[in-house]
C-alpha cells in the first residue's frame, strides 16, 4: 500500500493527481477522503503500514519523519520525495 504525505494547501493539490494512494494530510488541510495528522509523532504512528511513502515537502522534512524507521538500503521502505512546485 502507498501513501502521499503533505503538509501545505499546494502539495495537497499536487498529491490528488496521484490514484490509488491514500493521501495523509496535515490537519489544517484536510478535506473529504483524507488522512488528518496534527505532528510528526501521529504522522509516524499512521505510516509505519505503507511500504511505499511519497512525500511532497521539504526533503528535510520527509527525512526527519522516515528517520526513526531507517534500518539498511536491504530492508527500508520505498520514500520518494517530490517538490510542490
């Protein structure tokens, strides 16, 4: 399973064109069909079910969040980060 992880009003935009991926948003933008978090705390708790992250932050962002789950390049999850713009 895959999700989209954002956290503007702009990068949500972006990550509706991406299909059959749940999308996981910041609370302040949320809107029908998406997964509310609040911090990174609840956000980490909600994405330790994917095996595929899209992050479409800042890549400083999307890094300090997967840290935690970083093990090796054998057994990590597939995260690739993208740019709102």
């Amino acid at each position: 399973m895959a999700a989209v992880i954002v956290f503007t009003a702009k990068a949500r935009n972006t990550g509706t064109k991406l299909k059959n991926v749940d999308r996981l948003v910041f609370y302040k933008y949320a809107e029908k069909g998406d997964i509310p978090f609040k911090n990174v705390a609840e956000l980490r708790e909600k994405i330790v079910q994917y095996s595929k992250l899209v992050f479409i932050c800042a890549c400083g962002i999307a890094v300090r969040t997967i840290a935690p789950f970083v093990k090796n390049k054998k057994e990590d999850l597939c995260a690739l980060f993208g740019n709102p713009r």
